[in-house]
C-alpha cells in the first residue's frame, strides 16, 4: 500500500495559462479535488490551494502551487514541512514531453527535465524520492519549439486524449492507495487515450 500523505499538481497561475499544456498537473489535481467534492481553496502560508481529502481511510493533503512553475518547491516545501511530510510520501503531477497526450506514467525518482520538479527536488534537500505522475502532451519535435508548445492550448482532440490519461490517473490514485503502485502502474501504464 503507497503511503502518499500529500498530492501536488503543477501548472502556471493565472488565467492566461489554465488551458495551457504546462498545466496538466493542475487539470488533473482540480479533477481529482472534484472526484472528491473537495474544493481547493487559497492557503497564503503554503503559497498555494489546498484541499483535504480521504481515500482508502487515509487523510491525503492537495496542493497546487499558485507560484510560477519555476518555484513550485517553495509551496511544496512549505506544506511537507508544516505536516511533517517526507518526500517519499508525496505524489506530484506535471506534464511530460517525452510521453504521447492520452498516455500518463507513474515513475519513482530520477532526474527530470521539467522545470517545477526541478525546483521541488532543491527544495525538498535534493531528494528525488517522491512519486511522480507523468502526463503526456507530446513533444512538438524540435527543442527550439518546446516552450511554445508547453504554453501552447492543445487542440481538441489531443485536449480529449490528454483529459482521458488524466481520468484514469485519477481512477488509479485509488488503486495506488488501496494496493499499491504495481497495481496502480499495470492499470495506468496499459491505457491509451
């Protein structure tokens, strides 16, 4: 059984960015929050909005970071620290180049490229041991044209195939929390949005 005490979303605040391919972390968090009838509400000391939900008898902590990208270990930092939460117990979300939209991975540690986990693994004393959520976008082919893509609206289908990776993820958070990753993983890992 993973012992997750707290789960991060990652995106760019404001309403500029909301439907941006950087913030699938956020998309999938606010659906899990709804899944859970948990509305997440601006906490100013976790630089952040929080909600508080339960799942499989366990008391799980949701933050979305509402510093940019970059910053995103500051808010994390400060809720793990506040609720004395380690790194191993946290599940953070983000947007993945390297993976297809409508295909989303779970992956233990390691190195990443995405700017926001970065700036968590500094923040949080250099340790890569917290879960990450991995969800595809797709990569536009050449690095010249990553940052437009990332803050670029994805068109309706590949939004669909995205949004269809993210509900499953949230279906497979209860397995993850109920079982454990393996189990988690065989289910995500096999579908295709």
């Amino acid at each position: 059984m993973a012992d997750i005490r707290l789960i991060v979303g990652l995106g760019n605040p404001g309403p500029e960015y909301e439907n941006t391919r950087h913030n699938a972390g956020e998309w999938f968090l606010n659906q899990l929050a709804d899944t859970y009838n948990a509305p997440l509400k601006p906490e100013t000391k976790f630089f952040g909005k929080t909600a508080r939900i339960t799942i499989a008898g366990k008391d799980i902590r949701l933050l979305y970071p509402t510093t940019f990208m970059n910053k995103s270990g500051q808010a994390v930092a400060a809720l793990a620290n506040f609720y004395r939460i380690e790194p191993e117990q946290i599940l953070v979300a983000f947007d993945e180049l390297d993976l297809p939209p409508g295909v989303a991975k779970y992956k233990v540690g390691g190195s990443s490229s995405q700017n926001g986990v970065r700036d968590i693994v500094a923040k949080m004393g250099n340790n890569k041991n917290f879960l990450r959520l991995r969800i595809g976008i797709g990569h536009p082919g050449h690095k010249s044209r990553v940052t437009g893509h990332v803050l670029g609206k994805p068109p309706a289908e590949e939004k669909a195939a995205i949004e269809s990776a993210i509900d499953e993820a949230v279906r497979c958070t209860e397995i993850l929390l109920k079982e454990d990753l393996k189990q988690a993983q065989n289910r995500l890992h096999s579908h295709k949005g």
